[in-house]
DNA sequence: TAGATTGTTAATCGATTAACAATC
DNA sequence: TAGATTGTTAATCGATTAACAATC
C-alpha cells in the first residue's frame, strides 16, 4: 500500500532502522525480523511492521527480511540511494566541525562548498574546501543544482540568510541556529539544538 | 494541577516557550497570551495552555501572561534558574566547536572540563580549559559534583565511554555519537545526529 | 459593563500496540 | 507438517484541538 503522506515521525525513523541494517551487515548477518530490529532499538516490533507497510512489502513470513535488499529498499526509499551535494553556510568553529564530519558521505550526502561573509574567513581553507564570499552562493547553488544546505551561522542573521535560501528555492535545510526560521511549509528545516536537549533533560536534575 | 508525569513532547516544547518568551522581553514587552505564542511559533494557543496546565496556573484571564513572571516559572520548572556544570569528552573538531559555543552558559548550562585519550590531545588548551586525560574523568565527576555529560566521541568508543559514565552516576548526557547508547532508564539521553534530519528530509527531496 | 483570555473538559485526531489470518 | 514471522485490522492509548465557563 504505496505511499499516501507518511507522517513524519515514521520518517524520522527510517533512516534509524537504515542505520541499524547496516550494523547487523556488518555483523555478518543476513537475514533479520521485525522482533530483532525491534529489541536492538527498544521499539515495538508491531511498530517497525507498520513503519514498513506504509511504502510495501518487504519481509517473508516465516523468515524475516533480507538484510541487505531491506536495506537497499529504505534507501530508495529514502532517496538516499545516490549522493546530494551540499553547501555549508557558516565557518566558524561548527562549520569547521561539519567541514571535517565523516559521516555524511556514507548516508548519502556530500558536502562541496563553504560559505561565510567575514572577510578574514573568506579564502581560507577548510578541510579540502576554500571558503568563499558568501555573495557567490545563489550563482553557486544555481549552476550546481544544491538543494540541501546545512546552516551554521550565527542567530542573528540566520533569518536573513535563510530568507535568501528561500529565494533560491533551496528544499532542505539542516539548521544549527536557534529555531525560529521562517520558511514557507514547502522548504524542510530540521533544526539541531543542544539548549533543547540540555533544558527538557534538566528537568529531571 | 501540578506534576503527575509530564510527557516527553510537553518538556521538549517548555526550552522553545522559555526562548520565545526572552526574545519578546528583548522586544521590550511586558505581557503576552497563549495566541501571541502560538502564532509565533506555529503551535494552537490551546497547546501551550495545556503545556503550561501540567504545572500550575500562570496567567490572567483577560489579559494573558506577564512575560518575567512566565519565564521565572519556566525557568524553576526546568531547573535552569540555576547553572548546570558540564564535562565534554572528546577535544576532536566538534569538541572545539562545543567549547566555543557561547550559547550555554545564558541557558543554565557551564562546560567545566574537556577530557580526551589522545596523547597528543592531552593537555592542549581549547577556548580556556586544558584537554585532560579521560583516566582522570571519574575522580573528576565525582569531586565537581558533575551532573551533566557532553558526548563527542568516535561510534566506536561512545558506548564503552557511556558505560563509564553510567557508573558514575551521571544523570543527563547530551550525545553526538550515533544514537545506539545503551544506558539504563534513569539516565537521560538526548541524541544530536544530523544525518536522521538529513536523511528523513531527503524523503521529500 | 464589554471584551479578552485563561484553565480545563470533552471531542477529535493520530499514533502505537495487540492480535491474528496468511503463508513461508 | 510444525514453527515462525509477516502485513494488516481493530483496539487502545495518548496527544491535540475545540469549546466554553470563569473571571480579569
């Protein structure tokens, strides 16, 4: 029963069971089922089977589910069976962070330019990257076809330049700046914030 | 109707009222209402007085919330109106990056203390702390009285440097190791993994 | 007083789980 | 065949919203 608007909170576990697939791949295993994949993440297994069922069927009854063809299907479905560039806006001490980070290009994401409007930044190396005027970026994420950009610059101007990423018709953004982007509903922010994390945990100090 | 086992969800949205309600203080207002909130930050006015029901009564009929009073009371909810010292374990570039985040301290949050393992780490100095050997983390904790963990470690060693910090009692870690941490119910954890943002937006993409 | 907004209850909506027929 | 596990339906649980009496 293919796709018909997937709520987001199944969406934001796919790519932890992805995640999962590829551990117990490299654990040797072949082949897993709904309980196993349900014990390692403390979920239900009923849950995992209903999260699935939203784009298919992928499991045998009996059996379980291939490992690697589940695999193979969650990044498809994901879309993240090929690699998206990205461009990073920000080179502070989070930027350089983000800019050394390994763990994107194996999840499907790449990034391949670095923006930041301080002088003293701009030209500066990065990783491999060059960190350019952030003036470049709308030519940039035009002739380079970025539709994700990970946002890493202060609070103050994270609303402007987010404004800009609007303009450009960008359709993600992975926002490191406080949560108060406003974008219209057709643009995706996930908004990363340790002060939430920190705040609702204190509650319980 | 005071504290009965407030939800999750219900304790991760008080960090974004408590927010809201410092930039309207900036803005030099004195009052607001659950309809102001509300449409501030795309929720119904009717869920931020349920929220706030789970602890008391803290407006006015007719008129609304007084803004200091408001954020007084959030604050001693979520026990930030004091400030929380923190350890960082890992000094690698997102550690940098955490030590020089100027963004906790106004939160209720301190980084005391960075420990490594690396030999050539330790001992280096990051913003105004000296990298410290990680062997000296549990004397550490125990004699500062840390309540609070910051986790930027590599996949491989999170588990086993949580394993540690469960035997030290720690109460809340904030981790940006991918989320398999395997601790027991008492302590919080609270996952940082931009790849599940990158990956569940990559759904639309 | 008239207008506004709270706190709370009841209704609605959506997500999770239990249960089980289908079937490998 | 007997045992196991899927995909799905129905039941349950929990969270959100609508509505409104209370009252500033």
């Amino acid at each position: 029963m293919p796709t018909d608007a997937v709520p987001e909170i199944v969406l934001e576990r796919l790519p932890i069971y992805l995640r999962t697939l590829e551990l117990l791949a490299r654990e040797g295993k072949a082949i897993t089922s709904s309980h196993e994949l349900g014990e390692r993440l403390g979920f239900s297994s009923a849950q995992i089977r209903k999260d699935l069922s939203y784009f298919g069927e992928f499991g045998k009854q009996g059996t379980g589910y291939n490992i690697e063809f589940l695999r193979a299907q969650l990044k498809q479905i994901l879309h993240v069976d090929r690699v998206w560039d990205m461009a990073l806006i920000g080179a502070g001490d989070l930027g350089h962070a983000l800019a050394h980070y390994r763990g994107f290009e194996p999840k499907g994401f790449r990034l391949v330019a670095i923006f930041d409007n301080a002088p003293h930044k701009i030209g500066a190396r990065i990783a491999h990257h060059i960190v350019q005027n952030v003036t470049a970026l709308p030519q940039f994420i035009r002739e380079q076809n970025i539709r994700v950009v990970i946002l890493a610059v202060p609070a103050q101007v994270a609303q402007s330049v987010a404004a800009q990423l609007v303009e450009l018709d960008i359709a993600a953004i992975l926002n490191y700046a406080p949560p108060t982007l406003n974008v219209p509903p057709h643009i995706r922010v996930y908004n990363i914030d340790p002060v939430v994390g920190l705040q609702s945990m204190a509650y319980y100090l």
